[in-house]
C-alpha cells in the first residue's frame, strides 16, 4: 500500500506542476541522485 500512496502523490505533484506550468525544481542531475536516494532509502527501510 505505500507504494501506490508514493505513486499517487507523485502522480499529483506531477498534475499540479503541469496545471501551475513551473518548471522542474531540480536539475537533471541533482533529481537523478534524488531519486537514487530515495530508492536507497525505501531498500534500506524494507531491509529492516
């Protein structure tokens, strides 16, 4: 379940960045290493 709760809130935060025309908050690379982090995060927390 928190999977499609991720999904959904990044699926909003999407529609509401298309709605508002704001450009990407991050560079390309910085968002790259983000998400790494997240996914590193998410693997390390389901290691537990």
């Amino acid at each position: 379940m928190p999977y499609v709760r991720a999904l959904l809130t990044g699926v909003l935060v999407g529609v509401l960045y298309a709605a508002l025309r704001v450009k990407a908050p991050a560079p390309p690379l910085l968002a790259l290493f983000g998400l790494l982090g997240m996914v590193a995060g998410q693997s390390a927390l389901g290691a537990l």
